[in-house]
C-alpha cells in the first residue's frame, strides 16, 4: 500500500468515526498509537472534519451573534492547530529522509509533503460529503446530476493528488528532490505581531 492509500484510508476512517455522532463537540478517540504518523494523520483530518462543520455552522443566516464569535475565535484556533500539525507531519518526512544523499541535480518541490497530505485530507471531505448530495433523492434532477458530474472531478483530483504525493516520496528517497519546512509564521494569532492585539496591551 502507497503512503496516499494509507493516508486516505485513516482519513476515511477519522471521517466515518465523526459522523458517528455528527457532533462538533464529540471527544477525539484516535484509534493509533500515540505520536506514530497514523496518529498524526487521524488528528489531522479529525480537526479538519471539525472544522468543515462549523465552518457549516456559522454560515447559519439565523446564528445567534456571540455564537458565530465564538466559533469563529474557535475556528481560528482549528487552523492554529492545522499548521502546527502539518509543520509536525513535515518533521517526520525530514526525519524520514535525513540520511538519504541528494544528487547533485537534486530539486525542490513547490510544496512540502505534509502540506500535500494536507489537501488531500480536505479531498477525502469533499468526496464524502458530495457523495451524500450526489445520493440524494430529495433534490432535483439536474442538481443530483451536478453533484454526481462534481463527484467524478473530485474523485479524479484524488487520483491525481495520491499519485503527485507518492511521486514526491520517491523521489526524495531516490534524492531527486530534497525538502525544506518554512515555518508558516501566521501573525495574527500572536499578541506581538497583530497591531489590533498589541495595540491593546500598550507594547511596542
């Protein structure tokens, strides 16, 4: 089994696990051995699948104002957590590959491996939830068949985006390609780089 076939099969199954309640709220029960990167990649799309459901939530024309705050505050925390993850999952591929000797044409790739998994884990989403629109029989004709023509799209990305990712592992290890982790440095999420953050506690 690829790396992309067992990625998306613990994506599918983190999936399938939320559904289980459909509860924003419902406690992570990650089925894998702790820091193991099945761990990582099951937390991974669990807080994405959090996510893509407030995300529904507060799109809710009738939400309650300190509500979709709240959420909002919460989803920003969500992408926190998101890069941190990701920057992690990278940590392992630059573990993984540290002894492998580059060739002297060796190139880097427009986007780390774990930023790769990372839309593919978003992909898995995608299929899940277009495949229930696409089942549907309380929609119209032509919006069943939209759904199911926007289906094969995305079934034909995760093709595409599964072979692109176990492409990229073996050139790095054969050492045709070689990685780097930049650390994503979002601002707004640190007291002393937001202006509306410092701002208010008088720092400089």
């Amino acid at each position: 089994m690829t790396f992309s076939q067992e990625s998306f099969e613990i994506f599918e199954r983190s999936i399938a696990d939320y559904h289980k309640t459909d509860n924003v709220d419902t406690p992570i029960a990650n089925p894998y051995k702790e820091k193991s990167i099945e761990f990582y990649l099951y937390l991974k799309n669990w807080i994405d699948t959090v996510q893509w459901h407030l995300e529904d939530i507060i799109r809710d024309p009738q939400i309650d104002p300190v509500q979709a705050l709240a959420i909002k505050r919460r989803i920003d925390r969500s992408n926190q957590d998101r890069t941190d993850l990701v920057e992690l999952i990278d940590s392992y591929f630059l573990e993984k590959f540290s002894k492998v000797k580059t060739l002297p044409d060796a190139t880097i790739n427009t986007e780390s491996p774990a930023w790769a998994v990372d839309r593919l884990s978003i992909l898995a989403l995608k299929i899940f939830h277009m495949k229930i629109e696409a089942e549907r029989t309380d929609t119209p004709a032509d919006q069943q068949q939209r759904c199911r023509e926007k289906l094969s799209v995305l079934l034909e990305q995760k093709k595409d985006l599964s072979g692109a990712i176990d492409m990229l592992l073996d050139d790095m290890a054969a050492g045709r390609k070689y990685m780097k982790v930049y650390k994503q440095m979002k601002m707004y999420n640190d007291p002393s780089l937001n202006p509306v953050l410092y701002g208010q506690n008088g720092s400089k």
